[in-house]
C-alpha cells in the first residue's frame, strides 16, 4: 500500500521553512519518500571554511591541547567554537 505524501507547503523564506523543518511536529517522512531517495555528490560546491595560518605560542597551544584532550574532542573544533563565542558575545 503507497503512503500518501502531505504536500510540502510555500514558504515566504529560508526563515521560514527552516522553522517549519525544525519543528518537532513536522516529520519529514510525512512529506517525502525516502524510498525513492538517491544518492548524489555535488563536486563543485564550496566549502563553508576558510584554512587560515595562525601562529600561536607553543605554550597556549599546548594548553587548548590540553584542555581539548580532556574533553575529548579535536583541539581545532574546541578552538573553533571558542572563538565563535567571543565574537558572539562581542556583538552584544
């Protein structure tokens, strides 16, 4: 028996359809069949990060090692959201 899709409704913005997606009550199996998912590379897209050089002193860096050992996650993605919530609380 074929499930019926509900039909995805228009959205007035990206906002907005990121809101509807999020919602615990929307659930994405109600409107799409997963069943006839494919999968798909997209060679060509960018990334969304930029490889920078930062030199810091062994001593600093040795301490973020530390401190990301600790909580057992990469010590550039520690890096990464610490600098995010700076920047983030500098533009309170």
């Amino acid at each position: 028996m074929k499930k019926h899709s509900k039909a995805i409704p228009k959205f007035r913005n990206e906002a907005e359809e990121r809101a509807f997606w999020e919602s615990a009550v929307n659930d994405s199996a109600e409107y799409v069949d997963w069943s006839k998912a494919q999968v798909v590379s997209f060679p060509n897209l960018r990334r969304s990060t930029e490889t920078i050089s930062l030199r810091l002193p062994e001593s600093l860096l040795n301490t973020i090692r530390a401190e990301a050992k600790r909580l057992d996650v990469p010590y550039q993605s520690l890096m990464k959201v610490w600098l995010a919530e700076k920047a983030a609380a500098s533009h309170r």
